[in-house]
C-alpha cells in the first residue's frame, strides 16, 4: 500500500508523473541548446537557456524551473504553448502531453502503453541517479541493476509481449546505462540492497552459457562494498513478498525527491511515491 502527503494546490511536491513532464521539457529544452552549439546556421541569436525561453515565451523562469523539475504542473494551454516553442511535435507531443493527466496527484502511475513505459523509466533514470538507497526485491529474475546485457536482452525478447527489435536495443541500453550509478569512483554510490528470490538464480534465462555469465556478474557485483546481495530461501511459507517484485528507492538529503516505489513486471510498471510508505 502507497501512502503519500495530499496537495489540494496548482504546485505539488513532484509526482512521478510531473517530473517526468517536466524532465521532457529539460530535455527538448537542452537538445535545442545542443543544435545551435554543433550547427553554425542555426546560430540566429535565439538562446535555449532556461531564462532565455522563459522570456521567450513570457513565463517567470522560477516558474518554468519548477515545471521542469516537477515542482509545479501547468496548464494544458501553457504546457502546449512550451513543447511547440521547443520544436516537440507529433507522436512524442503527444505522449508528453498525456503525462498531465494526473500530475498532480499521488495516485500510482500504471505505465502500460510504450510511451507510458519510456517515459516512466526516464523518471527511474533520473530517481535512482540523486537515490542514496535502493532496495530491490525480485522473484523470477536478477534485478535490473545487477543484469548483463545478453541476460537483459533474453527477458526482453522472450517476454509474452514481444517487442520491436529497436526498443529492445533502446532498453537493453538503458538499462546497461543505470548501472553507473553504483560505480565506486562516483561521488555518491548508490547503496544497493539486492534481495533475490532463490529461484531467479535457478531460471535458465536465455540459455546456460546466459545464465553462467549473468551469476559470474553477480558474484563480481557483490564484491562492491556499496552491493549487499541477500538470497531468499524457496522454502520459505508464505510472505508479502510473493506478490511480486518491487524496488524502493531513498534519496539523498540533497535531493528534492520523496522516496519512490515501483513495482517492476517484466513488461508494464506501477510507480507511486510519498513522504511516507507503509
């Protein structure tokens, strides 16, 4: 069960949802900033900072800072008014735009759709980078954080689900990428509490030579001082913990994020957050 503070008002403390917006803005925002630096002809005296689009578009850049870090949701109308400045147009408007619905509530985020999910996992990327813990309990699978890539991409591929080969390749990636955040030369290692169900290890996921590689990449990732794998026995009765896997992630002090909790099927996603969980 999710519990969460509730916020009557137009701010709201960043829900997944609004981040995800607003880091859709950031990121259009920053890929106009990058087309003008790498192409000379597109250098027409329009900046892409954020207090230069805020003028631009006539909003206070303290407000256009919020929306782009979840801290406020915008009207539909101004919400429009941004992407189409920013060039977001078409299909990608489009899924952009369906991040409003429910942005300012605490209700769980159920990313079903392919658009929901890619936009729900640019809000995890974002999360478990500014995260000082991550707990993750998995049943039938190696958590994502501590997969190879050739085990990665056979959940991908042999899923119920089949996926197109380009979002495989997308995703796999992505998740490769995540990994850095438990890097111990990084300033701030993610501490990772990895609690896997006994029989992921048994699962022949992708085949033996697979399935080899991916427990050899374990044993190296719990050599980290910042990586505490525990197994939890299959002979265990009955616990809550049987009902499916779920990651919870703490950030750090210095973020402004409440702790998050998604629940991560192999496919779809449900995501919700809260000053507190019980």
């Amino acid at each position: 069960m999710l519990c969460g503070m509730v916020n009557n008002q137009r701010r709201t403390t960043g829900t997944p949802k609004a981040r995800s917006f607003g880091a859709a803005v950031r990121e259009a925002r920053e890929a106009r900033e990058r087309e003008v630096r790498e192409d000379r002809e597109q250098r027409d005296g329009r900046r892409w900072t954020l207090r230069a689009v805020a003028g631009q578009l006539g909003i206070d850049p303290s407000r256009l800072s919020k929306i782009e870090t979840g801290k406020a949701v915008p009207s539909a109308d101004v919400a429009e008014r941004i992407l189409d400045h920013l060039g977001v147009t078409g299909d990608h408007k489009a899924e952009v735009m369906a991040l409003l619905q429910g942005a300012e509530t605490e209700a769980p985020w159920y990313a079903n759709t392919l658009p929901e999910q890619r936009q729900h996992t640019s809000m995890i990327v974002e999360a478990e980078d500014v995260a000082r813990e991550i707990v993750s309990y998995t049943i039938g699978v190696v958590p994502g954080l501590l997969q190879t890539k050739r085990y990665a991409r056979a959940i991908m591929v042999g899923g119920g689900n089949p996926l197109p080969a380009s979002e495989v390749t997308i995703r796999v990636m992505t998740r490769m990428g995540r990994q850095g955040v438990l890097a111990e030369e990084r300033e701030h290692p993610v501490h990772l509490v990895a609690l896997i169900h006994e029989t992921a290890l048994r699962q022949r996921i992708g085949g033996v030579d697979v399935m080899i590689e991916q427990l050899e990449f374990l044993l190296k990732m719990m050599r980290r001082s910042n990586v505490d794998v525990r197994i939890v026995p299959d002979a265990l009765d009955w616990h809550e913990g049987l009902e499916g896997s779920f990651s919870l992630i703490s950030p750090r002090e210095d973020a402004d994020l409440y702790p998050l909790v998604f629940l991560e099927p192999v496919f779809d996603a449900v995501c919700g957050y809260g000053s507190g969980l019980c």
